[in-house]
C-alpha cells in the first residue's frame, strides 16, 4: 500500500497523540494515470492499457503460419499456444500497458558505391532490448509499490506475444497495410514494449479507424514484393528477414533486390505517408539512445571483411549488428556489393572468396559474377580450382557460366 507521511507539526495540547491513520488504497484510475506519468519521464512516447484477453489477431495468426510466412523461424509455430492469452506468460494476468519507444533520428544519408544502409532502429551503440528492459523494472517497481502484492512481468519481442494487437486495442495505432502499428502523430519508427500484471487498471479505448485508406506506398516500394495481400507479409522474402534472420543464402531471385540494405530495411516506413507527417510534427530526437555512430549512417562496407571474430565482437558485441554474428554480417556486405554492383568491390571480395566460413565465399562468389568485371573472372576462376565446399562450389559455376553467356 503506498502511504503518505504525516505532515510535520507540533501536537495539538490536550487531544492526546495524533496518529496518522493508513490512507486509502489507490483507485484502478489514479494507479493508471501515475504509471502512465512515469512511463513519459522515463522516456516511453506513448503508453495505453488494455485487458488481458485472447488476442483478436490470433486465427490470422494461425493462417500466416499455416501459409509458411515465417520460414527458418520455426520458433513462432513452436511456441503457438502461448500466444493464445497474456495468462500463458504470466499466471492470473488482467492488464497489459502496452507502451512505445521512438527511435528516429536524423534522416539516412544515400550510401555511396561501397557503402551500405543499416535500417535506423540499429544505427547506436546499444541493442533496443538493453535499452529498453532497465525503463519496464523501473515502471514494474513502481506499480509494485503502489499496488502491494501486484505480480509483474516485462515483455520486448522476445516472447510469444502479439504486441500489435494490443497495442491497437490499448489505442496506440492501427496496423497499417505495411503490417506496423503506425499512430497519426508518431508515424511507425517506434518500439513496442509490454508491462502484464494482475492488478486491474483504467483502460483505454481501442484504436477504431485505419487511416491508411487507399494509399498502397509500402506496397508498391517494397523491393521484393514481400507483401502477399495488404496487412500479410511474407517474411521469406522481406529483406529484413533475409538479411537478418536467414541462416543461408537468400534465394537467387531475391538477391538483387536487397539493394544497399546491409542490416534490416526501411522501405515501407521510408514512403509510408503517415511517417513524413510525423518528422514535420515532432522532429527528431538527436542525442538519443538510437542516434547513429561515427560511420553507421551509412557503413563502409570493404572494412568488414578485414575482422576477424574477436574484432568483430569488439565492434558490435552490444548492438543489433550482433544478431546476425560475423558470418552473417559478411554475407549481407558481399550480396549488397554484388546487387549494387559496387565498382572497385573486387580486392574486398577477394577476402571474401578466402574467408573460413563457407556462407561468406558463397555470398562473395554471387556478388563477383554480378559485378561481372575481368577482375572478378580471374578471381572466381582461381578459386574453382581450390574450393571444396560444394554450396560454394555450385555459386562460382553459377557466375561463371552467367558470365560466358
């Protein structure tokens, strides 16, 4: 129970010690109208509360799954029951406040032949959940306090729950044809983040307009066509999956399209409307967690292949570059020089065609035979004769045989 301390006076003469009597339990209202206050102070953009109850998404979810949307993230399908209600994740659950974090910075500068993009969400020096887990304890140790006996939990896209459809039940956004939450005065480029407790809270109303209309922006920009309908993303072919969550080569018909995106992609949200309204509303927020460092916005992309594992660790241990480790970082640097055909790409790829991990001489391979230059036929030429790697293999016969037609 959260008590105020008596105020300091002397006794009244006379009437005997004046004891402070407990004050009253804090109302469901007052509880919500103060966390949502500290949510604010603590940096959160936006926060809105909503019951604990059955996803409505939950039978799309379903049906996206059974389509295989979800490719090598098996994970989802695996942990599908828990999806089902917020009381899977947390026992008795009754409120989730669904809150939102904004990272948009400066504006992307063009990446010069060479140079990748790096979507904006990972241009600081901190991974998003590191940034975020310390603000939900602090928003979980208030709520305690104030409710004695309340059980908590934080949630930041790491466990099964479908953070969209409570965000628009608790009134933050609509779930635009893109598949993202936008909001009318935040735009998309913001995290999502979820406090489940069993105390009970004021709710808000859900989000009942979709303000997309007949725009199809994300739709049409989209390099891969990773939208089979408006509101359904095929995740095997969005470049953010490719480059990010794809173990092995992308396929050979979606290769070019990642274009200069070394780590995620923001086409959809680059052209989406409600994003270019947003940047003349609020600004950006330089200086912030997510503000890019020195040579992120874009990256030199030759250097990469220079690092060894420890270099590597050394450089991106603590941010989002991490996840898809170095092999992977390696093989999106080969696809995007080959896909961009980046002139003077050949003595970087070179390192490449030698690295130990067999997936970076594939990706290398691919991106030598795109550039197509006499240069890059010496090199695949040379290696035919030393690669045993049978993926490898198969790539620099693919060029090859590309470029003598």
């Amino acid at each position: 129970m959260f008590r105020l301390r008596p105020p300091e006076s002397p006794p009244l003469v006379g009437l005997g010690p004046v004891i402070a009597g407990p004050t009253a339990p804090m109302t469901d209202a007052e509880l919500t109208r103060r966390l949502k206050t500290l949510a604010a102070e603590i940096g959160f953009s936006m926060a809105g509360v909503t019951p604990a109850v059955t996803p409505p998404g939950i039978a799309r979810f379903d049906d996206w799954l059974a389509a295989g949307y979800a490719g090598d993230m098996r994970y989802l399908a695996d942990r599908r029951d828990d999806y089902e209600h917020p009381a899977r994740l947390l026992d008795g659950a009754r409120s989730v406040v669904v809150l939102a974090l904004d990272y948009r910075t400066k504006e992307p500068a063009p990446p010069a032949p060479g140079q990748g993009r790096v979507s904006r969400y990972a241009w600081g020096d901190r991974d998003y959940h590191d940034v975020i887990r310390p603000r939900l304890h602090r928003l979980a140790d208030a709520l305690r306090e104030w409710r004695p006996g309340a059980v908590t939990r934080g949630l930041v896209d790491t466990a099964p729950f479908l953070e969209r459809d409570f965000a628009v039940l608790a009134g933050l956004g609509w779930v635009g044809k893109n598949t993202l939450v936008l909001n009318r005065d935040r735009g998309s480029y913001f995290f999502l983040a979820v406090l489940l407790t069993d105390a009970t809270l004021a709710y808000d109303e859900p989000a009942g307009v979709d303000h997309c209309g007949t725009c199809t922006a994300c739709l049409d920009a989209c390099p891969t066509d990773a939208f089979a309908a408006p509101g359904v993303l095929d995740a095997t072919r969005c470049i953010s999956y490719l480059n990010i969550e794809q173990r092995g080569m992308p396929a050979a018909d979606l290769r070019e399209g990642i274009g200069s995106w070394l780590l995620g992609c923001d086409v959809c949200q680059d052209v989406c409307p409600w994003n270019h309204h947003a940047a003349k509303q609020s600004g950006s927020a330089a200086g912030s967690d997510f503000a890019p460092r020195e040579g992120m916005n874009p990256i030199e992309l030759a250097p990469l292949f220079e690092l060894s594992d420890e270099a590597f660790r050394e450089r991106f241990r603590k941010t989002p570059l991490w996840r898809p480790k170095r092999r992977g970082l390696l093989r999106n640097a080969a696809l995007v020089l080959g896909a961009t055909r980046a002139a003077g790409a050949e003595e970087a790829l070179a390192r490449g065609m030698i690295d130990e991990e067999p997936l970076v001489r594939e990706a290398s391979a691919w991106a030598l035979g795109q550039i197509a230059s006499v240069a890059a036929i010496k090199l695949l030429t040379a290696r035919r004769e030393t690669e045993n790697d049978p993926l490898v293999q198969a790539e620099i016969e693919t060029a090859l045989q590309g470029l003598s037609a």
